[in-house]
C-alpha cells in the first residue's frame, strides 16, 4: 500500500492540486475586494500623561519625594505650555476594538479609533504562518522550515523571558537586591525594614546552584551541573514518592474497595428500579473486576498460564477498551485544535464569518456571497 | 475501487479533513445555528461544585483559577475557560488566577479580557479578581502554595505587592481557597493539582482538559477531582449548562430589582419564552417599560458569540468523526480484500 | 574529582528528597520543604535560560559548519535574539501608571509591547497550527493502521466508534429513537460512552495509574537511596 506523501502524482491529481490551491489564491483576493474588505485591525488611542508633584518634607526641606499624577491631555496641555516637558511622562495605550465600532465612527463622521499597522501586518503574518506550517501536508518546502525555525525561536526566547520577569526577578532579585529591585525593576514591592532581610541570604543558594547549572554551557565545566541537576532530582524524588503514593496508589486503591451492590436511581416503576439497580452494580462489579485483570496482566513475576493467563486475558480486553476511549478522545482534541485554526482563517483574517459580532457592519454583504 | 484505495495519496485524506472541518465552520458561522447539548453528569457535576463553593464556610468563595495551557490547545480549553469565568463572575466568586504554564499569562489575559471587561465591567481589579501570573516550576509551585502562598507569588502579574491588594487578605495557603478550578493541557496540569493539592489538603478539585489527558483522568472522579470537562464535548456541555444558568441569574436578578416576588421569579426563569407574554400581565404592571425591555432582552436575546465557542466547534466535530469512521472502515476492507488475495496487510 | 561529581550529588539527592518526605509528614519541618521548593521554583527558571543557552549553542555551531540547512538556523536565532531583547527590555511596554517613572515597572505580557507582538502573531498561530496538524495525521493513521486483525482489535476499534460517535451529535441522531426513559436508554450511544468511559476506562487506567505510581515510588527511592545514579551520567 502506498503510504509516502511524497511519491510522484499523476498530472491529473496535479491539476486537481493546482484547482484547490488557485481556488483558496482567489476567494483571499476575491474576498479581500469585496465590501469592507478583510483583514484589518483597528484601536483606539488611550493617552496617558502624568506630571511630577515634588513633595518637600516640612523637617528637612533638602528632603523631597517626587510623585505622579495622571491628568487629562488638556490639563497635561496646559501644564506643559506653562512648564515644558520636564517632569512630565507620557505615552499612548493603544486598546483594540472590533471593527464595526470602526465602521459605525466612519458612519458617525469621525473619531479617534484608527488602523493599527503593526497589527494589521501582524495579522497577516499570523496567517501566513497558518498556511505556511499547513503547507507542509502537501510536501515539505522553504516556507514550512522557514515557519518552524521562527517558532523555535520564539518559543525558546519567550520562555527565557517570562522564566525571568516572572519567577527570577520577583522570588530572586527582590529578596537578594531589594533596593535595586524597587528602583528599577518591581517598584511596587515593599522593602523590609533597614532595606534588606539578612534571612533572605539564603536564596544565594538556588542563585549559586542556577548559576552552576548554566555553567553547563561552558566546555568542560559540564560537572557544575550535577549538583543542581542532584538538587533537583532530589527534591522531584521526595515529592513525586510521597504524592504518588498517597494518591495514586492508596487513594485509587481504596476507590476500587466499594459496594458491588448499589440501589438504581430510577424509581418509575419497580422493574425499571430493578433494572437500574442491575446496571449499576455491574458497574461496580465490572469496575471491580477489571482493575483487578489488569493488575494481574501486569503482574509479570507469574506466568499467564491458566487461571492467572485467563485473567490476565480479560485484563488485555479492559486495556484495549481503554486504548480505543483514549483514541477517540485524542481524535477529538486534534480536530478541536485545526478547527480553532480554521476558525481563525475565516474570522479573524478573511471575515467570512463573524460568530463574535466584531464587524456587524458587513455580515450582511459577506451572506450574499453564499 | 478496492485498487484505488490501496494507492490513496494521504493528501486526499487531508483534502477531506479540511474540507469536514471548513465546510460545518463556513456554515454554523454563517447560519448561526449550532447542535443542541445534552449534558453529561460530568459537566454537571463541574457546574454544581462551582456553583456551591463557598457554601459550606457561608461566605463569598475564594475560587483559585489555574489556566495551565497554551495557545496550542487552546482550542480545546479557552471554551472552557471563558464559560468557567463567567459562571464564577455571575456567582459572584473572588476570582484568583495562576498559571503553571509560561504561556498561561496570556490565557488569563484573554479570559479577563473577553468575559470580564467585557460583559462584567463592574467587577473591579484587586477586589473581586486578581491575576498572579506564572510561576515556574510545575508541581514544586503547588507544593510551595500549600504550605505558603505569599512566598511564591510574591507580586501580581502588575508588580503589586500582595499586601496592597484587598483581595488577598486572609489568603496564606491554598488552604484557604473553597475551590481550586483548573484547565489543563498536560504536564504540570489536572493530574498534579489532583496529587499535590486535592488529595493531600482535600481542597475540592474540578479540572477541565484536552481530550488526551480526559481518559487518564477518569479515576480521579468523583472523588479526588469533583468535576471534570473533557475535551470539546466537555466545553461545549458546560458551556450550555452555564449560559442557561447566567441567563437564567440575570432574569431573576432584574425582576428581583423590580420587586417582582422569589415564588414568580423563579418559575418565570425556568420558562424563558413565556416572559414576552408575561410582561403584558397585570403581575408586570410595576415594571417600567425600560424594564421589561431588558427583561425580554436577557430572556431571550442571542448568547454572545465568546459564550457559543463549543458548541460552535461541535459541528466541524460531528463530520470530522465521521470521517474517521468512515477512514476506519474503508482502511479495513483494504485489509480484508489484502488478506482475501493473500497479501501482506 | 570523584567527590565532586559523586558523593557530594548523591548527598544533596538524598539531603533535598529526605527535607521533602519528611516535609509531608511533620508540620515542624514543611518550612524546609518551603525553601527547598522555592529553590527548586526558581532553578527551573533557570533552566529556562540553559535551554536558550543550549539553543544558541546548538544553532551556532550549525552557522558556523555551514551543515544544510544552516540558513535556517540563522533564521532560529535571529528570532530568539529579537524576542530576547524586546522581552527583558520591555520594549515598547506600557509603565505600571502608579509607578510611570519606572521602565521596568509595566506587564512583561501586556497586550501592545513588542513582546505582545511576537506571542500574538508568530508563537500563537504558529505552536496552534502545529498541533492543528496532527488532525490530519491521525485521520491517515486511522486510514492505514487501525485493522480488525482479532478480538483484541476489534475491541479497540468499537470502543473508538462509540466514543467517537456518542461524544457527537451523530450518537443523537444513530440512536435517538431509543425512548430516554425506557430500559434500554444505556444504548443510546452518548450514554454508552459515557458508561464505557466510567466502568471499563476507569478500570484500566486506574491499573495503569497503580502500576505506574508503584514505578515511581520505587524509583524515587532507589534515587534518594543512591542505588540509581543514572542522573548523574555515565562512568559510574
């Protein structure tokens, strides 16, 4: 049976191929000249201006704090008329809106919501990644590689990012560089009293055994590591012993000593009491049961010879069943997954469709399409 | 026939795929229109843990919200985290947002964003939500947390000191929350809040999850995880269970703002359609018209577009497992027809 | 050396895991379990900064071999710089407004910073289109792998079509003419798989579950006792 992706194709299916791909080229351009268009993103500038206000300390008048105030643009306006631009911050928050609150500004006469082109372009690249990754279902090629080098290497920055504006500089830098930390990184920590905690020493120890399992990276400096990677395994260890135990093996064990006779819910009738009764408790037997089976199946020290081999067969008929419900179950994630995908072509990107109600303004001409 | 199917290119499986999933997409997109939902006894069993927490202590519930996932299976899992958040808004549960995930930030974001900020702007940062962010770590964070909370997340995703956020008084340890509700994508996810929080300090767990790890997860229920929502099916279940339960809470809410009695209120949201007539019965006589505009526009308006994401997403999961089956099936008599002619399968 | 690289591992190994059990069981020393997971918390960050350490190696060392491919690595890591950089810069980041004078002060992943940037329209699309993928793989599987060859088989393929068809609307509509209330409404399909997922794959999974729970527990203490030194490389 044929199985490669690869092999030769007739010049029919070739034509067939060259239909699909033209036909997608064509509604993206079609679409791209009909009614408002697809593919925009729109915001609304929210500017945010602040001016200092020098406090003098009334015991010590060389002593000053200096704090913000946010003002409206007018008041900022006249203050920077009067003052300049010292001891002013400003800048602008762009917030973004859906596109009809766009359309319905254009109908209105005017406003302050504009094109966003760096998201616009965004937009178009995050669907350019789409198709390009989505590409590789017809063969391997430039765009493919090129798509998941860039996801290699965003993923592996974004990462080292968050693992330190999250976890480094909050439960790290502000416990060993408290001051510097409030000055310049998490301003709105409070500094414990005299400005530093001599206890929080202490987080010199993950700082030098981080330090030494980025010491990895050095030629021949690899041995470093070890005592990191040993604090790790460790403390995983002790944890991972505890917890599964606890639960997994206790909790679950105890979870499958339970009554194999339970009373049916459905009291309609007394034949229908009985026969719920009778499906519930083969539940509880068949539970029962079956945990029993695969354990033995698993049990290797015996040989699955006799009664031991015809349990243990009954186990595999638990295990399969078991297999077939996680098989279903992962086919419907994936499709779940291309469907948001999908999703994301025909709304976001193409405005074919509009389930959120962004761009109500043109729902009704894209309808007449079809 | 049997020939052409042993030579199939896999591409043209592909074509099919596509076209399952973008045909029911194009068309619900389109019409609107979506498949009823039966719920489960698993969803439900989700939506009544949410619903009562708190109860037991009689006080506002402490609700710690952990978004363990990321963009890639957030198609499975926002559903879940948007109905999860409104339900819990609607309640009126303080809200506390975590995430184990580096990406899970942005997941909080978004939920904020499109539930909160958009449909309960009231709702004020700090008081009744707050967003801890990520921490790194897996299931060392939540042993941390069990034993001192403050210690780990130190600041909120702004940089605020807990100290100076309203909401986080009284709150040490996860001791203190009356339920952790969770969204799962895998490692850390369902399964280490169910070993290291649920079971060992016997807080009420209910998770949400993809489909591969809803299986694995079975066992778990009732008992250690008291509620679980697997998959899209899952989403879509909770979803539905969860926009009837808002529409049915903001009904009853606005006729209790008008002085309309308990007894009246709540048959009269339990028969949603009937309130058009109602309104024109002299029991509505109290009610300004402003009023009974409102009314019938929460009884019976469209559900926004956030709140219909799984159930959306139902349709292209109708066809696409028929296709499997189908695939399933052609696949087999291949190998029966191989097996006849004495081939190798 | 030898010191160096094995006593003093397999004692912090057993010091670390030893502080974490007996943090489970007495109240008196879950402060020492506190610390250790902190540090732990705080290491995996810094594992973060070795995989982007690794990564640069890596691709590095691929330019500079000019092996095939190379232009691609050029491409991983101009895309790992620039993230990098606008990432811990807070490029283009909105302040905190109660603290406007500080750089640093604003959200890491707010939305409108050039980080915002790089997740919503390259690390989004591209990780969910990833995964999307595997719809279309797993079809193909199904296609060419999954044959009735015997009884075992034939178990899995039908408990995948009733899970495959009950978790739809299609179990509605195959098996919806069986009254809900009658004796027979377990064989409406979206009620079978609920039963089939609660009796018979909780029972195999949860044998899956002890078995696995037992492995670790055994592992874990051969580790804290020093017996599996396999973490710590080979030569021993």
């Amino acid at each position: 049976m044929s199985s490669s992706a690869s092999e030769p194709m007739t010049p029919a299916q070739r034509a067939i191929w060259a239909i699909v791909c033209l036909s997608i080229l064509v509604i993206v351009v079609v679409r791209s000249f009909i009614g408002d268009g697809m593919g925009r993103v729109y915001v609304e500038p929210k500017p945010m201006d602040f001016v200092a206000e020098v406090t003098t300390s009334t015991e010590n008048a060389s002593e000053s704090t200096t704090s913000w105030k946010q003002v409206s643009t007018v008041e900022f306006d006249a203050y920077v008329s009067a003052n300049g631009y010292t001891n002013t911050i400003s800048w602008t928050e762009y917030d973004q809106v859906p596109p009809r609150a766009y359309f319905a500004q254009e109908a209105a006469g005017g406003g302050s919501i504009v094109l966003s082109w760096p998201r616009t372009i965004g937009l178009w690249l995050a669907a350019f990644f789409t198709l390009a990754i989505f590409s590789f279902l017809y063969r391997d090629n430039p765009f493919y590689k090129f798509a998941e080098s860039v996801v290699v290497g965003v993923s592996a920055g974004y990462w080292m990012v968050v693992g330190f504006w999250d976890t480094i500089v909050p439960n790290l830098l502000q416990r060993l560089m408290p001051v510097f930390s409030k000055d310049y990184l998490t301003p709105g920590m409070e500094l414990p009293p005299g400005g530093f905690d001599p206890t929080n020493l202490v987080f010199l120890i993950p700082l030098v055994l981080g330090i030494m399992l980025v010491g990895r990276l050095l030629p021949k400096c690899g041995w470093l590591s070890l005592w990191p990677l040993a604090f790790i395994v460790g403390t995983m260890a002790g944890l991972r012993m505890v917890g599964y135990i606890e639960s997994d093996i206790l909790s679950q064990t105890k979870e499958t000593v339970i009554p194999l006779y339970v009373q049916g819910e459905n009291t309609s009738s007394n034949f229908m009491m009985i026969w719920s009764t009778i499906w519930a408790s083969l539940a509880q037997i068949l539970l029962v049961i079956g945990v029993l089976a695969c354990l033995v199946y698993f049990f290797f020290s015996v040989e699955h010879k006799g009664a031991v081999g015809k349990t243990a067969r009954v186990g595999i008929w638990y295990l399969m069943i078991t297999f077939g419900a996680a098989f279903g179950f992962t086919v419907m994630g994936r499709i779940a997954l291309l469907a948001a995908r999908v999703e994301f072509l025909f709304d976001d990107w193409m405005w074919l469709i509009d389930p959120m109600q962004q761009r109500e303004f043109i729902s009704a001409s894209v309808g007449l399409l079809f | 026939m049997i020939r052409m199917l042993e030579n199939l290119d896999r591409r043209w499986i592909f074509l099919a795929m596509a076209l399952c999933v973008s045909v029911p997409i194009l068309v619900i997109g389109l019409t609107g229109v979506t498949f009823p939902e039966t719920p489960t006894p698993l969803a439900e069993a989700f939506f009544d843990e949410v619903d009562r927490a708190g109860e037991a202590n009689g006080r506002r519930a402490n609700v710690l919200i952990a978004l363990d996932y990321d963009p890639a299976s957030a198609g499975e899992l926002s559903p879940m985290s948007l109905s999860l958040v409104n339900q819990c808004a609607q309640k009126g549960h303080r809200m506390y947002f975590i995430s184990l995930w580096p990406v899970g930030p942005q997941m909080i974001e978004e939920s904020i964003d499109k539930v909160i900020k958009r449909f309960y702007p009231d709702l004020v940062y700090g008081q009744d939500y707050v967003n801890l962010g990520f921490k790194a770590g897996s299931e060392q964070v939540i042993k941390v947390m069990g034993i001192d909370l403050t210690t780990e997340f130190r600041t909120d995703v702004e940089g605020t000191m807990l100290s100076q956020i309203p909401m986080m008084e009284g709150i040490t340890s996860l001791e203190d929350f009356d339920l952790i509700a969770e969204i799962s994508a895998g490692y850390p996810g369902s399964k280490e809040w169910v070993l290291y929080a649920a079971t060992q300090y016997d807080i009420p767990l209910v998770s949400g999850m993809t489909g591969v790890q809803a299986p694995q997860n079975y066992p778990y229920y009732p008992t250690q995880l008291k509620g679980l929502l697997g998959a899209i099916k899952g989403a879509a279940e909770y979803e539905f269970i969860v926009n009837d339960y808002v529409r049915e809470a903001r009904v009853r809410s606005i006729l209790a703002a008008n002085g309309i009695d308990e007894e009246t209120s709540l048959g009269l949201s339990k028969q949603l359609d009937q309130i058009s007539t109602w309104t024109t019965s002299a029991e509505a006589a109290s009610m300004s018209p402003a009023a009974k505009a409102e009314l019938i526009d929460v009884a019976t308006g469209a559900t926004p577009g956030e709140f219909l994401e799984g159930q959306r997403r139902m349709g292209p999961q109708l066809f696409a497992h028929l296709l499997m089956v189908l695939l399933i099936i052609l696949g087999n008599l291949v190998f029966f027809a191989q097996r006849r002619r004495g081939g190798s399968a | 050396m030898q010191i160096l690289t094995r006593s003093i591992p397999l004692f912090i190994t057993a010091v670390a895991g030893i502080v974490m059990i007996l943090s489970a069981f007495f109240p008196y020393t879950s402060d020492w379990g506190k610390f250790a997971g902190q540090f732990f918390n705080i290491l995996a960050a810094f594992a973060f900064v070795l995989g982007g350490g690794n990564l640069l190696k890596l691709h590095l060392k691929k330019i500079s071999d000019q092996r095939p491919g190379w232009a691609y690595s050029g491409v991983v890591l101009v895309c790992f710089i620039v993230t990098l950089f606008v990432g811990l810069l807070k490029i283009g980041a909105y302040p905190n407004p109660t603290y406007p004078s500080v750089h640093f002060g604003g959200e890491t992943q707010g939305s409108g910073s050039m980080f915002w940037w790089f997740y919503e329209y390259a690390f989004k699309p591209l990780t969910s289109t990833m995964f999307a993928m595997l719809a279309f793989y797993v079809a193909s599987a199904a296609f060419r792998a999954f044959r009735a060859k015997n009884f075992e088989a034939i178990l899995l393929l039908g408990t995948a079509f009733v899970v495959l068809l009950g978790r739809t609307f299609a179990g509605v509509l195959a098996t919806g003419w069986i009254p809900p209330d009658s004796a027979f409404s377990g064989l409406r399909l979206e009620n079978l798989s609920v039963y089939v997922m609660q009796v018979f794959n909780t029972a195999g999974t949860r044998a899956i579950m002890i078995g696995i729970a037992l492995g670790i527990a055994s592992t874990s203490m051969k580790i804290l006792l020093g017996i599996d030194r396999s973490f710590l490389g080979s030569g021993d």
